[in-house]
C-alpha cells in the first residue's frame, strides 16, 4: 500500500488536553460544593453578564421580536425538516413482546429520558441549528423536561435568534449559562431542580471535556471534540467545491481537522493552491480560526487505489465524510467508519450542519468506529420486560436451576427451586443437585 502525505498535521486532537482536563475538572467540583451561587459567579466571570439565568417568559418573547421574520421562516424550514427525520428514526424502532417458547413472553419497551440538558453554543457564532438538533429533537422522542443552555452576552443575555429557536423547539427551561458552568448546572439540577438523565450537544473542548468527565453521573450524546471533515474525492471531482467545503469546516475553529483523500495528486495540488485564498476571503473570526486549523490540523493524503482511499478514510473516521467520485455508489457500499455521509458534490456537510434533516452532533476523535450521532433513539431508553405461566416455569426453573448450580450460585438456583415445589407440588426434577 503506498500512501503519502502531501500535507501532513502538525498538531493532533488531543493537543492540550491535559489542561484542559485540569481546569474543568476544578470547574465541576467547585460548582458541584457550591451550587448556583459558584455556577452564577462562573458565568459572571467569564461572559460577564449579570442578568437572569433563568429565561423569563417576558425574555422570550423580546426575543422573538427581535429574529426578523425571514429568519423565523428560515428557521422553521430546517426545524421542520430535523423533526421529520427524528420522527422517522422514532417510527424506526417500535415495542413488541414475542412468546420465546410457551408460556414465556419477552418484550421491549421504549422510555424517554426524564429530563434532558441540551448545550447550544452561542460563542464565536450563534449555533441556531444547534438548537433545533438538540431541543427539536429530545421533545419528538418525549423527553418531559428539556433543559436548555447557552453563553449570554454582556447586557444583552442569549442571542435571540438561538433563545426564539429554543422556545419553537420545546425547550422547558432556558438557562443563560455557557461553557462548563452550563454543562455542570444542567447536570446537577441548578437553577431548575431537575437534573438531567443525559447531556446533549456541541461545545468547545471545555464543554465536551466536562460532558467527558459527567458521563456515567450521566448519560452523553458522545465524546466530542472539535468538528472534523474528510472529503474522498478522485481526479474528477471539482477542485473549487472541494476547497470551499474544507474551508466551510475549518472556519469552526483553530483546532477543527480538514482533511482531504485523494488517488490524484493533480487534484490534491490544484486543492491545496486554492486554500490560502479562500481562507484570507473570510471575515475575520472566520479568518483567524480557519487559518490556524488548516495549518496545524489540515492534511491531504494521497493514496493509490481506492481500496486504499477507503481504508484511511475508515482509519480516521470523520464526523462528517463527503463523496466526490465517479463511483460514489461503490465508496457509501464499503465504508464503515464515520459520523455523516454526504454523497456527491450535490450535498455539502454545510446542508446537514444547517438545514437538511439529518443530525449535525457527530461523533469526532475515532467515536466514530464505535457510535453513530445523535438521534432520537439516544433519548430513548430500550428496556426489556418478561413474563410467563406457571405451566413455562417446568422448562425455564429447572434449565436455570441447573445453570446456576453449574456456576455456583445457589441463592440463584433456589429462586427456581421455590417456584417449581410451589407450583408443581409432588412432582420430582433434575435440578443439578448431584
């Protein structure tokens, strides 16, 4: 196999994390002892805001007032969309109860969450889509209580459009709360007394390392870290969109991951000239933060075959991954590790992040080869139920008196035994005591 780098990272995804580990985990334990009085001065300190933290009604409704109505419509068509996808991933997965042998019954039950905390971050940019992939989709699988967070601004509190999308979505409660003060009230029922079952949403690496640390207290969607894309794309993709969607992504962050697969070196090369000018084109903060993540993040890999292509891209397992090739049929039907497939130059991960349907919070760092994104089922407990006859417990008490004999757990045994002296009183069975 001969694979080269024509562009090789020059940082990884753990870069930093040990600090980042030290401060949040002072963070969680300072805010767990003190409560809400330590979550506010946290939220005082570093967004500077004094206002409320509990969202008023009165809040809310401002708020909407301000979000000017194209961008209320541009909102409800993505939240439409997001919620007929969940609402199709609900109906995916249904309950039953099936009769294993006779008399015996076995089911499955589908049970929301109890209460949900949903992260949407309101930093850098206003995640609005963040909103409706969280929120919009906890209330389609019946979470009752959906508590939802965000970083206010000085005097101003919560972005609007992020705090009206937030209420269209069903959030039960808005918190003005960012980074890990946020993930660390929601956890531990601040502000509202409802704690939450299960943690949910994009963040810095601070939010995901607190989310890191809370799981197990908690349920999360994920480990995440930073947004990654990888693009497969062979000498007949076109070099410009493959630029500007390693650009669209870099532009999260510093340490935002863009990497490009290819078997065409001209492709790689007529991609990488184009990087630098599509970068200084953005405004600003988008500028700044793309600049940083295709110069410490960015590679481009050049493969042989595309039995190769397919290994590496597996091998780093993208959150998302998209498909420019003249066989994208043959690529979807092989690959098996990441978070979003978006096949063809048609689509674009900016359709998912934004609009299209699918779920933008994706798995990042590997999860991938482990766990899809966040869906509707994630809010969802599967839970099984079993019930039987007094006539099934002649096949089922002495298989599992048996069972239990063999491996040493007589207390187990018993429980069998107990039942079949009940309920076939005189009658004699093997069960395992020789």
């Amino acid at each position: 196999m001969a694979i080269s780098y024509l562009k090789k990272a020059t940082k990884t995804p753990a870069t930093g994390e040990d600090e980042t580990r030290k401060i949040v985990s002072e963070m969680l334990s300072e805010i767990e002892n003190g409560g809400e009085e330590v979550a506010r001065a946290y939220g005082e300190k570093l967004d500077n805001y004094t206002g409320n933290i509990v969202v008023t009604p009165e809040e809310i409704e401002v708020a909407g007032a301000k979000v000017p109505q194209k961008l209320k419509d541009d909102i409800q068509f993505a939240y439409e969309r997001v919620r007929k996808f969940a609402e199709a991933q609900k109906a995916s997965i249904k309950e039953f109860e099936t009769e294993l042998s006779p008399g015996l019954w076995a089911g499955q039950k589908l049970i929301p969450m109890v209460t949900a905390g949903c992260y949407v971050p309101g930093g850098r940019y206003a995640h609005v889509a963040s909103a409706i992939m969280s929120v919009g989709t906890a209330k389609v699988a019946g979470v009752e209580n959906v508590v939802a967070c965000s970083a206010p601004k000085p005097g101003e509190g919560i972005n609007p459009a992020i705090l009206y999308t937030m209420n269209l979505c069903g959030a039960d409660h808005i918190l003005a709360l960012g980074g890990v003060q946020g993930i660390a009230a929601m956890t531990f029922g601040l502000f509202t007394g409802k704690p939450a079952n299960f943690l949910a949403g994009p963040g810095n690496r601070f939010v995901a390392e607190a989310k890191r640390m809370l799981y197990g207290r908690v349920g999360i969607d994920m480990f995440a870290g930073p947004t990654e894309i990888g693009i497969i794309a062979d000498k007949t993709a076109d070099a410009q969109i493959v630029a500007e969607d390693l650009v669209s992504q870099a532009e999260h962050g510093f340490d935002s991951p863009a990497w490009l697969f290819t078997d065409s070196n001209e492709l790689a090369e007529a991609v990488m000239a184009k990087m630098d000018g599509l970068i200084k084109a953005l405004p600003e903060t988008a500028r700044n933060a793309a600049t940083a993540a295709w110069q410490d993040y960015g590679e481009v890999i050049l493969c042989d075959t595309r039995e190769e292509l397919c290994e590496v891209s597996d091998r780093y397992a993208s959150e998302h991954l998209e498909l420019q090739t003249a066989d994208n049929d043959w690529y979807q039907e092989r690959l098996k590790s990441y978070g979003s497939l978006f096949v063809g130059e048609e689509t674009t991960v900016t359709y998912g992040d934004k609009c299209s349907g699918t779920n933008h919070i994706l798995p990042t760092k590997g999860a991938a080869h482990y766990t899809g994104g966040l869906s509707v089922h994630k809010f969802m407990k599967v839970v099984t139920t079993q019930r039987m006859t007094k006539e099934a417990n002649r096949e089922v008490g002495v298989a599992a008196a048996r069972i239990s004999r063999l491996e040493g757990m007589e207390g187990h045994a018993r429980a069998g035994d107990a039942r079949l002296r009940k309920y076939f009183e005189g009658e004699n069975f093997d069960l395992g005591l020789d």
